[in-house]
C-alpha cells in the first residue's frame, strides 16, 4: 500500500519487507549516455524529500561527486526525457535535472542522513546489482548457447536459431514514444 508521507509523490510502504518494491526502482533506472543512472527528482521522491532540498546537500558536499558519480542533463537531453514520458514530473524547475550513476547514489547515502534515505539506498543498490546479475547471466547463457552449437551438428541448427532470435528479441531497444522535432 502506497501513499503520499509529507512530500508530493512520496512513496513509503507499509510492508515490513521494503519501504520500495524492486520494481519501483527498476523503473526508474534510466539508460542516459551509456551509463544506468537515476533522476535526482525521481530519488528524492523514493527518500521523501523535497528535490531542492536533496540536490542543496549535494552541492554542499560536491567533492564527494565527480562527473562519474553524477552528472547534469544537458538541455536536449532534459527535453527528451521530457517527450519521452509526455509530461514533466518536475514542475517548474529553473535548473537542468542532476543524473546519479550507481556510485553517486551510493555516495548519497553519507549525504542524505536520515534512516530513510540510508534503507532506500540500499534497496537501490540491491537493485542495480541484480540488473548487473541478470545482464552477466544473459551474456553467460549467449555464450554457452554459442559453444554448444559449435560442438554439435546441423540437426540442432533449428533448436538454436530459435534460441538466438529469443535472446535477440529481448536485446532490441523499445521503440521510443514522443514526436520527433526537425
């Protein structure tokens, strides 16, 4: 059961398993330059806190976070986030959205020092290790479908094709949603 704590779009659970499910998270892992990285509102939102008052700790402990812990959107990367989930989420923000790789969010935690932020974050690491596990997983089972198709003959050649276009299947980019500006 989800519901608003003090904070717009808060979300506390009141199960005693986690304060928020994997999928929560998994949702908001986005794939931004090549690196999986979460929005600094959608984080505040997971900790309860007001987005300025999460990124006014952050800049007061900037040191703690080189570009390889976080980095700012720029602005057309900020306007296809935008397009690409219709709507903004972040109301009338003056400033681009900050971006926190793994290790950023992590670094958050000694930030952030409330036993919220301190739980979430680690959901939020369990998280993005699991990704890193299944991906591991992925490219370990391509490998050995690979190897096993080499030591046997044609009469499995169908039984792998098969395999490889499933595995294929799961690696192609979901088709963006928005419109496309000239």
């Amino acid at each position: 059961m989800e519901r608003a704590h003090g904070h717009e779009g808060c979300v506390e659970k009141h199960h005693s398993e986690a304060l928020v499910p994997a999928e929560v998270i998994e949702k908001r892992i986005l794939l931004i330059r090549k690196q999986k990285v979460m929005i600094d509102s959608d984080l505040a939102e997971l900790y309860c806190v007001d987005t300025k008052q999460l990124v006014r700790q952050v800049n007061r402990n900037i040191k703690r976070f080189p570009n390889d812990f976080m980095f700012r959107l720029n602005k057309e990367e900020s306007t296809n986030l935008r397009c690409q989930f219709g709507t903004s989420n972040w109301g009338g923000r003056r400033h681009l959205p900050y971006v926190f790789t793994e290790q950023g969010i992590a670094m958050l935690s000694s930030v952030l020092k409330s036993s919220r932020a301190i739980q979430v974050n680690i959901q939020i690491m369990r998280t993005f290790t699991r990704l890193r596990e299944m991906l591991m997983h992925h490219q370990d089972l391509k490998r050995r479908i690979e190897e096993m198709e080499k030591k046997y003959d044609g009469q499995f050649k169908i039984v792998f094709d098969a395999l490889r276009q499933m595995l294929h299947e799961k690696e192609k980019p979901k088709a963006k949603i928005g419109f496309l500006r000239d």
